[in-house]
C-alpha cells in the first residue's frame, strides 16, 4: 500500500517536467517569432528568452528532486 502510495506522489511530482518542456518550447517559439517580427532586437530579445529558459529549467529541477525526495527519502 506504501510503495503504491509513493509512486502516485512521485509521478504526480513528475507531472512539472512536462509542463516544463512545454514552457521551454513556448519561450524559444515566442523568440523566433519575434525576431522575425523585429530583426533589430534580436540579441536583446535572445538574453530574455536565455533567462526565461534558465528559469523554466530551474523550476524542473527543483521538480525533478522533489521527485527523488519522494521515491527515495519518504
């Protein structure tokens, strides 16, 4: 019952990872869309786009252990 109840929270705890890709996707289409909207702006616009990615992945990280902490530690 235990091990049954741990793997329902880990893999609930997953379910960020996939919202995470997602979001990645999100942020680099949204660049390429912008640069081809306004090719000026184009190294501004990719540090954003480089911070919001580091962002996102920090996030599925910290998802990602959450993960680990349940399946292993609890």
């Amino acid at each position: 019952m235990l091990e049954g109840a741990k793997s329902i929270r880990a893999g609930a705890a997953t379910i960020a990872l996939a919202g995470a890709a997602i979001s990645i996707g999100n942020v680099f289409s949204s660049l390429i869309h912008y640069v081809a909207k306004n090719p000026s702006l184009a190294k501004q616009s990719f540090i954003y786009a480089i911070l919001g990615f580091a962002l996102i992945e920090a996030i599925a990280l910290f998802a990602l252990m959450m993960a680990f902490l349940i399946s292993f530690i609890f």
